[in-house]
C-alpha cells in the first residue's frame, strides 16, 4: 500500500498516547497489535510501526513507534490507546480500519504439492533465500534428519528453531541408532531401546554441550552435528515435559522466546515441520510479510497456525520426511539444470 493512497484521506485524529505508571503494566485502554502493517497518525501525518507483530503494544520513542512486548514495558513508555488514529494494512482488503480476525483461512488438503515443493526449491536455488526452520522431532522420526541434515550442509538453512526432544532424538539416533527406542534400519523397537534417549543426554552432559560433543568427534553426523560444524545458529526451546534435557535447551521460556525472536527477525523463508506449539508460537512473532510454510501430515494442524492468525503461512499436508525427500530432490535438479 503506497503512503500517497493513505495520505489522501485526510485523516485529522491524531493517536492516543498515554503513560505507563509503572514497570510491564500500561493503562486498560491500550491497543493490542495485529501481524499485519500498521500505521498510526502522529503529528498530523501517517508514520508505519516498525518491529511489526501480533499481541504487542505500540510505543512512541524518539526513533518512532514500535511494538514493544507488555513484560518489556518500562515506566514512563508512550502507549498508543484506543483504535482512534490507527490504521492496518489487509493484503488482501487493502486498507481497511481494525478489522483483524482470527478463524478467517482455510487450508486444502489437495493442494499440488509438487508445485509449492518446486516454487520452494526455486527461491533456495535460483534466489538464495534461506529456511529458517521450526521443528518437531517427526522430523527425526520419519527419516527426514538425513535430508535436513544435507541442507544444512549445502548452506540452504539459516538457523534452526526446535524443542529439546528434535535435538535428543537425532543424537539418539546418530550414537545408537535408534529413535525413541525405535531401530532406524528395521522400524522395529530395539531390545532396552527404551532407554536411549535416556543414553543420548547422558553423553552429551558427560562432554559438557552438543558443540563439546561435535569437537571431541564422539558426535559425527546428524541435523545437531551438521549445525555445530555449519555455524548454524539454532535454538532449543524447553518445556515441561522434557527429559534431561540437554545442556544446551533453554528452559527459561522468556529468554528462549527472545531468542527465537532474534533469529526470526531477518528470515527469507520460515519452514514449519510437525510441530504445532512451536509453530503458533513462531507465527506470533512475525508480520504478515513474512513467507511462511507449514508442513504437516495431519491437515488440522497446519489449519490451526492460520486460526491464529498467521493466515500468510502456505500449507502442505504431507510426510514431513516425504516432504525434506522430495525438496531435497528438487534443489539437486535444479542445480544439474533438469528442470
């Protein structure tokens, strides 16, 4: 939406800017932010907020109005209040008022998905665009490690966003061939495989951290291996139910929040792979411009991420090892000039 086309309504109601009186608390009125582009009128004139996300609040600074999160509020900040003054930017409607939703997309499980899988190949290849990936162990499970770990190594992955059970898992599977007990060779459950997982987060303690482990060449392949020895940045998010976990896994939430938000913030493509809390989550953190995918085999899942709001995420309801297999595939066509 060009500014001139804003602009041309002569709009004349200033936004509404109260105090906070104190520390991560602001008056009841504030406005809450959407994912999509927002501009607010300021000084007589339309100004975009930068740092653009869902469920934050808009701050005036002397560099301009940001999204600022409601624990990072501080005593003194300029919040934006009410919906007077406020204006968002539908990609599909246009300029319109508030008129955010949730509940508004559909997601087909029909879709050709050899065309989104090429159109993805294309941008990794042809544009140099990188995957910022979010993951859930499926990944593991499913024999997609071996493929995710292959474009980890042909530079098409700019960090990795996860849980510690993706991480315990493809070691698991990488020191004793197993995942979740489960033999990688036969799919059949392996005699006290049970424990392996168990056996995996013992090893990496004993060396200190996955980047120890990788170093001390006791950890010689896998998607954690491939990042340590890729300079991949990757995060793992803890959570209550986690084993161990690893050394490496963030178990304060709001530092692993923060993280993830600091390695979203300049991504080209966010690829979402089985795992649905870790994909709400991520889609909370970005605009509406921002390209993301969701790969799952159950369709419900890849529907809930766009009843969330994050209605620009293309969805692909396949085998997510299917899925890193054909895309895989795709890129080495691409590069040999097949297709």
């Amino acid at each position: 939406m060009e500014m001139s086309l804003i602009q041309a309504q002569n709009y004349k109601n200033n936004v509404l800017i109260r105090e906070a009186k104190k520390d991560r608390h602001v008056p009841d009125d504030f406005y809450s932010t959407t994912n999509q582009q927002t501009f607010i009128f300021l000084n007589n004139k339309w100004i975009e907020v930068k740092h653009q996300r869902m469920d934050a609040l808009i701050v005036i600074t002397e560099f301009g109005p940001f999204c600022k999160k409601l624990r990072d509020i501080k005593k003194g900040d300029k919040i934006v209040c009410g919906s007077i003054g406020i204006k968002i930017i539908n990609p599909d409607d246009n300029l319109c008022d508030t008129g955010f939703s949730f509940m508004n997309n559909q997601v087909s499980s029909e879709r050709r998905n050899d065309m989104l899988i090429h159109d993805l190949a294309l941008q990794l290849v042809n544009e140099d665009k990188k995957l910022t990936i979010v993951a859930g162990p499926v990944v593991v499970h499913t024999g997609g490690d071996h493929y995710l770990s292959e474009l980890i190594r042909n530079s098409h992955v700019a960090s990795i966003l996860t849980g510690n059970a993706l991480a315990v898992h493809d070691i698991e599977k990488n020191l004793f061939g197993t995942s979740l007990g489960v033999c990688s060779n036969t799919g059949k459950a392996a005699e006290n495989g049970y424990r392996n997982h168990m056996r995996a987060i013992n090893q990496v303690n004993g060396y200190g951290s996955i980047r120890d482990i990788v170093n001390a060449k006791a950890l010689e392949s896998g998607i954690m291996y491939e990042c340590v020895k890729n300079n991949v940045p990757f995060v793992l998010a803890g959570s209550l139910r986690d084993d161990g976990p690893l050394p490496d896994t963030v178990t304060d939430m709001i530092e692993a929040q923060d993280q993830y938000a600091k390695l979203l913030s300049d991504a080209d493509i966010v690829l979402i792979m089985g795992s649905m809390l870790h994909g709400i989550a991520t889609g909370n953190m970005l605009s509406d411009s921002a390209q993301m995918i969701c790969v799952d085999i159950n369709s419900a899942v890849v529907t809930k991420l766009s009843d969330r709001g994050s209605s620009q995420a293309t969805g692909i309801v396949t085998d997510v090892g299917l899925f890193l297999n054909l895309l895989v595939k795709e890129i080495k066509l691409l590069e040999v000039g097949v297709n």
